[in-house]
C-alpha cells in the first residue's frame, strides 16, 4: 500500500473522523468495566455500539480501497473489542443436531406486556386477540421452561393466563410472584412455567421501588435441582412525553427549538442515570445470590441493558450467554433501533446451548428468545 502519495484535505478530514470514531469504540470497550453507580454518563456509549461498529467496519472497508494503511486503526480497535463483537453477532448453525444423552430442555424468555392486557389503545378495552396469538405460539412451541416478564394475572378471571396455562401447556408447573397490582384486580410481576415438578421458589428483594423483580425456581429434572432465575431489571420508564419528545428529535416535521431539546433531554437524562444505577444494584443482588446457588443455573429475563453495558459483564462473567449458539444479531426489542437486544437466557457451565432463536411474533413490545439446553449430570459441560 502506499504511504507516500498526498493526502488530500478531504482524506484528512475523513481520517480525523476516523480517529474519533475509534476512540469512541474504545470507550464503548471500556465504559462495560465500570459500574455506572461510580459515574453513570460511562454507560450511555454501550446504546451506540451498533453505530459505531457500522462505522469502524466501514472506514476498514474504505481505507482498503483506497490503499491506506489507516485501515489498521478501525481493525485494531474492533480486535480489541472482540468479545463485545461476540456479543453483537453470532454466526453458529441454527440446525444443530441436539445430543442423544441427557435431558435437552427448550427455554423460553418473553416479556409479554402483559399480553396487551388493555390494547394501549385509547379506549383501554380488554383485548383478547394478542393473548390468544401468544397462547398459540407457545402450544406450538411446546417449551419445557418459560419464563414470562410483565406477566399479568386478572383475579376476577376476565382476562385468564395464569388460569388457563397450566390447561394448555405441557409446562403446566407455575410460579408466579408479582411486584404491584391494579385496584387489587389485575397483578402483575413475573411468572415461570415448568414441564417438570417445582421444588422451591423464592424472591430476591430490590432495594428500590421501581416495580422489578427477580424471582427463582427450583425444578426437579430427573433426579437433579435446577434453579431458574426469572428477572425483570429497571427500565428507563419513558413516558409517552417522552416518546413524542424522541421521535420529533430523530425525524421533526419542524426543527424544535432550543428550549425544548433543553427539557426533553435533561428530563430523559435523568430517567437513564437512575435507571442505570438501579440496575447496577439489582444486577449485583442477583449475581450476589448466584453464586451462593448449589444448582446448576438458567437466568431468564428482560435485563433492559445491552450486551455492551456493565449489568450484562456481571451476569455473564462466571456464565454463558446462549445467544452464542444463534446467529445473527438478535434484536429483541420491538422498536426501531436495529441489533438492540436487551432480553437474555443465560446459563451456568452444566449446560450446552443450541439452536438459540429470536422470534418475530409482533405480539408485544419485545420478541420471544429460546433455546435448547442440554444438561447431562454425569458430563458436566
């Protein structure tokens, strides 16, 4: 390649740019080792990862055709990053043989939104059409272990789930345990279903009021205890205010002026710098609880951080994430922000994952994730 030729004022400006958008990789690269509750602002970076990788492989490609050796500045920087690309792509077979020899378990994560219990509508009438589409997928799925995030059970018996699943499903075993309720009618929380028999349950108790919860239950596979954790971290609770405020700001009819973009942003700043330090704090109680665990493991859940966040380094620093064993980029949230993943099934060194799959069913505000884990006793993976 040649180093000599003259580099043109707009190949200059092109590799300043380049230095920047690398230096901002290496901070998204580093910013997972912090805990945000030391300094909250190092977590917002983990959100671009997906653009600022577009960008370094892009002036990768770029400087390649154009003959330049600054190509090695973007490649360095997404080699020192790799196991954050790991998180970000997978390329594994979907179609996996799964083993002969031990117990093959299909597990499911799917936050529901609480089957669009009130359709979001502006009459909040009950709405039967997407609990029924979600009842269907999972007779189709036919799961051994499903774990529901903003499930809902309605005691009046108007709006059944937790009534009506165990008839339905071969995961007929329920635990469900439930963080707030409407009017002492309809109560929400979290609930796991089981193929096989219930042991034990339990709650691990958040510090703050903020409607999350983690629950576990211990199930009887064979003659082994497994513990599932079903968990449900902090969100950011944007209100519908600030949804207006997002989509005015990425595609305006008008330009907003400056007051506004002032108030919106201060206001969604400071939602994103509690909801980051209050799931610092519920990531360390669950990990805390983990690891005094004697069973293998399977965590489930809506974590509402990336991959690239410090929430999702201490989940996964003594466990395996078994989106490695999908492909793709396996965006879980149902929203206009591509390679955004923020539901989990993650597991201990028992098992082996296969043929993990993201769902496409528009029947909530995230996608279903599963996966097929083979736990074989006498082998431990």
């Amino acid at each position: 390649m040649n180093k000599s030729r003259p580099v043109s004022l707009f190949g200059k400006l092109l590799l300043f740019f380049n230095v920047l958008v690398a230096l901002g990789l290496l901070i998204i690269n580093l910013a997972s080792r912090i805990n945000p509750q030391l300094f909250w602002p190092i977590a917002l970076p983990g959100l671009t990862y997906p653009f600022f990788f577009v960008l370094n492989a892009g002036f990768v490609l770029l400087w390649i055709l154009r003959k330049r050796w600054w190509f090695l500045l973007s490649l360095l920087t997404l080699l020192l990053g790799f196991q954050h690309l790991k998180n970000f792509v997978s390329l594994n077979s979907l179609n996996k043989p799964l083993p002969e020899s031990g117990y093959n378990l299909k597990v499911l994560s799917y936050n529901v939104r609480v089957f669009d219990l009130y359709n979001y509508g502006p009459r909040w009438e009950l709405n039967f059409t997407q609990r029924n589409n979600i009842f269907r997928f999972l007779q189709e799925g036919d799961f051994d272990i499903i774990c529901f995030q903003e499930f809902v059970h309605d005691v009046t018996g108007a709006f059944k789930t937790l009534d009506t699943l165990p008839q339905i499903l071969r995961a007929r075993h329920a635990h469900a345990d439930y963080s707030r309720s409407s009017r002492g009618l309809n109560y929400f929380g979290l609930a796991t279903f089981s193929a096989w028999p219930i042991l034990n349950t339990g709650r691990i108790v958040f510090p703050h009021r903020t409607g999350n919860m983690c629950i576990y239950t211990d199930i009887l596979v064979g003659q082994d205890t497994l513990r599932v954790y079903n968990v449900h971290l902090a969100s950011v609770g944007l209100s519908p205010e600030d949804f207006v405020f997002l989509e005015n700001v990425i595609s305006p009819e008008q330009v907003p002026d400056r007051e506004y973009l002032r108030q919106g942003s201060k206001r969604i700043l400071a939602r994103l710098a509690r909801a980051f330090g209050h799931r610092a704090e519920q990531v360390r109680l669950i990990a805390e609880h983990m690891d005094q665990c004697p069973y293998p493991i399977i965590l489930a859940g809506d974590l509402n951080d990336t991959p690239f966040s410090n929430a999702y380094r201490v989940l996964t620093r003594n466990y395996r994430d078994a989106f490695r064993a999908g492909r793709g980029v396996g965006q879980t949230y149902n929203w206009s922000i591509p390679g955004f993943r923020i539901d989990y099934i993650i597991h201990s060194h028992e098992f082996k994952a296969y043929n993990f799959r993201t769902g496409r069913q528009d029947y909530s505000d995230h996608f279903p994730i599963w996966v097929w884990l083979n736990f074989s006793p006498e082998t431990p993976q």
